[in-house]
C-alpha cells in the first residue's frame, strides 16, 4: 500500500508542473511585451495563449500516447515536454520561439490531465483511488501557488527576470522525470494492450495490491466485454456524456474567470489595487485550503455528495455576487462572495473532476474517455479566457454572474438526476454498470 501512495504521489509532481507552468507566465506579461514591442492582439493571442493552445491539443491527442506507448512512458515524456519548455522560453530571443516552446509545455499540462488520473486510478485500491487521484488536483493548485511565490521572490534579481521565473521550472522538471522513470508501468495497461499477465501480476505485487488475482480476473473479464475500442460505440454513450457534462459545468461555474481575472472583478467591485492584489492572493490560499478539505473527504462521503455541497456553494455565492454588482454593493462583501465560491468550487468539482472522469470509462477506452473529459474542459476554458474581456465589455457584470448562477443550477440538477456515485467500486464495477 505504501509504495502504491508514494507511486501516486510521484506522478501527481506533474500536477505542480501544471500549475506551475500555468500560472509563471503572469510574471513575464507585461516584460516580454515591453521587450519584443508586440501589439496587444499578438501579445495575447499568440504569445501569451501558446501554452493554452498546446493544453487544448494534448488533451485532444493525449490518448494516443497513453495508449500505444503506455502510461509510463507518456508520463516520462511529459517531463522532457516541461523540461524543454522551461529551459527554451527562458532563453528564447523572439517572440516566436517563446511561443513555440510555450505551446510545448501546454502540450505537457494537456496530456499529463489524461496520463496521470488513468495512471493513478489504475494502481489505486478503490477505498482511497479518490483521494489519491485528487492529489492531483491539489498539486496543481500548490503549483500556482508556488509560482505566484517565486514570481514575487525573483522579480528584481536580473535586469531580465522573467527569463529566470520560467527557467526556475526546470528544477521540479528535472526531479520529477528522474523520479518518474523508475515507475513501474500501469498493470492494467499491460494486460490490456500487451496481453502479459506475468509482468502485470509482477507489478501488483511489487505495489503490494490487494486481492490480485480477483483483480486480474476481472480486468480480463472487462476486457472481453469491452473488445472495441472506438468510443462512439452505443454502450460508452453514458460514460461519454457524464464525461462531457461534467467537464462543460466546470467551466460554466466561472472559475476560470474568476482565477483569470480576478483583480478586474475586484476592481469592479470597488476595490484598490493593493487590496485587489491582496484578495486575488486570498483565493489562491482559500483555494489549496478547500482542496485539501474535499481530497479528505472524497472517499468518506463521495464524489455525488461533494459534487451536491459544491454546487450549492456555486449557487449561493453566484446568486450573491449577481445581487451585490445588481445594486452596486461591493468591496469586501463581493470579496467574502468570491471566497465561497473558490471554496465550493476546491472542494466540489475541483476534487472531483479528475477523480470521476478517470473511473467511469472501461479499461479499453479510458485514456479515450478522458481525453474527452479533459479536452471538453479546456476547449471551454479557452473559449472562456478569450471571450470574457469582449463579454464584460457587452454585458454588465451582474448579467455574467447571472448566467454562471443559471448554469450551476443545471449542475444541481445534473449531479441529482444523472451523475453515479463511485466511492468504494472498482474500476471495472464501474465501467460495468455504466455501460450496461
């Protein structure tokens, strides 16, 4: 049991990497624009959204190297991915080749959302496969949160320092591909695709698995009940969409924008800009604080029941911020607002998300599944980051907060009439159940 924590922690460091990756750039915006003297459309469109881009495209692609060349493999090679990114953009002398090995290292966040949820799930026990698959959620948001630290540490240190704040990535780069390359590969993947049940059996044993030959039986069983591996096949509809749904309603919450463009709503509420930062500072912390409260609590009461608090939360907090930019009231009650939004948000989807997708699809099409899980999130995500500045411009921001509430009461009804729990099954009881 040990060595299948430490394996799953190992994995989840791509986790911080993403977070990392993400959030670093902030602070090489306004130096590198400065720099290459580029126009506000290039800047933002192709400079500063390459990485957003590559993460649309891995997620997209990402099964396919999760599924021909396995999961370690695919998870070494998104170290190299971050490890190139971060060295090149540090050393890039134009904006295009800034670009370029940016987008490299959204390649590495979109594949890692497929690789490591499948990888982890595959070689979790199913009484703590949840919260070991939402530690990679909480590496993520430690991973924005380090970044926003190092950012602010090293600002100063050069003339050029943000080629040191991207540059510093290489370090957690370079642990976590040396770490990663003594993983052992996914047992469930090679008696799927390699058909070699000594080395799976090999494997179980060496993580120290329990009921391993019940565990093999019933791969093997999921095998021959699900032969194809196309994911338009009528038995993987519902998988499909609960997939899809849940994936659309994370986005539809706002949490992007609100991540984004947090110091803009803030002003909007009122707020100066020390006490815009300040509060933009506050969501990062009540973020990881929630996180760890909903990867706590994920295998005791489950994925539905986190999903209910959280939506409830959305709901509330929503309909609070609507209310307060609707007569004008802001400052520090739209503040307190955007908290229990974050904090509904870490510990209902954001714990959740990764863990689901992960469990409902069958072991033949699983890395498929969740390539469209996570590509349904960032193609929302994309859209949303890019749309918002001409949004807000069209629409008051009552009206935006509005249409968030009104899509998380969807949600509400999406988790009460069609999302399954899947606390304590395995993966192939799930999968089962589904598809049938």
């Amino acid at each position: 049991m040990n060595r299948i924590v430490y394996w799953s922690f190992t994995v989840a460091i791509a986790g911080f990497l993403f977070g990392f990756d993400t959030a670093v750039i902030s602070g090489a915006d306004q130096s590198i624009q400065s720099l290459w003297q580029t126009t506000p459309l290039f800047h933002g469109l192709f400079v500063m959204s390459s990485a957003l881009w590559g993460t649309v495209i891995g997620a997209l692609l990402g099964n396919w190297p999760c599924d021909r060349l396995g999961r370690k493999k695919t998870l070494v090679l998104i170290g190299v991915l971050y490890l190139l990114s971060a060295i090149g953009s540090a050393l890039a002398a134009d904006p295009y080749t800034f670009a370029i090995l940016r987008f490299i290292g959204g390649l590495g966040v979109g594949v890692s959302s497929i690789a490591v949820p499948a990888y982890i799930s595959e070689i979790a026990p199913a009484k703590i496969r949840g919260r070991l698959v939402a530690t990679y959620q909480f590496q993520i948001v430690f991973g924005i949160l380090v970044a926003f630290l190092s950012n602010y540490l090293l600002s100063g240190i050069i003339t050029e320092d943000w080629r040191v704040m991207l540059g510093v990535e290489a370090l957690p780069a370079l642990v976590y591909f040396l770490m990663v390359l003594k993983a052992p590969e996914s047992p469930r993947w090679l008696l799927l695709h390699k058909d070699d049940e000594k080395e799976a059996r090999r494997v179980f044993q060496m993580l120290q698995s329990d009921d391993i030959e019940q565990t093999i039986r019933a791969v093997k069983n999921d095998k021959t009940q699900h032969k194809s591996e196309s994911l338009f096949k009528a038995e993987y509809h519902l998988p499909a969409l609960l997939a899809f749904m849940i994936a659309a309603f994370n986005q539809l919450s706002g949490i992007n924008f609100i991540i984004y463009y947090a110091p803009r709503v803030f002003d909007m509420a009122g707020m100066d800009g020390s006490a815009a930062l300040l509060s933009t500072a506050g969501v990062g912390l009540v973020n990881l604080v929630f996180t760890m409260v909903g990867l706590s609590l994920i295998d005791r009461i489950g994925r539905k029941s986190l999903m209910y608090v959280g939506s409830i939360g959305y709901i509330v907090s929503l309909a609070t911020v609507t209310w307060a930019f609707s007569y004008q009231i802001g400052g520090a009650f739209v503040v307190g607002a955007v908290f229990v939004f974050i904090a509904a948000h870490a510990v209902g989807q954001g714990a959740v998300i990764w863990v689901f997708i992960a469990e409902i699809f069958p072991n033949a099409v699983r890395s498929k599944g969740q390539s469209l899980g996570s590509g349904t999130h960032w193609v929302f995500a994309a859209l949303i980051t890019l749309l918002m500045p001409q949004v807000l411009s069209s629409f008051s921001a009552a009206q935006v907060f509005g249409f968030f509430t009104f899509a998380m009461f969807l949600q509400l009804l999406f988790v009460r009439f069609m999302m399954p729990e899947t606390k304590g099954k395995t993966l192939e009881d799930v999968s089962s159940a589904l598809s049938n």
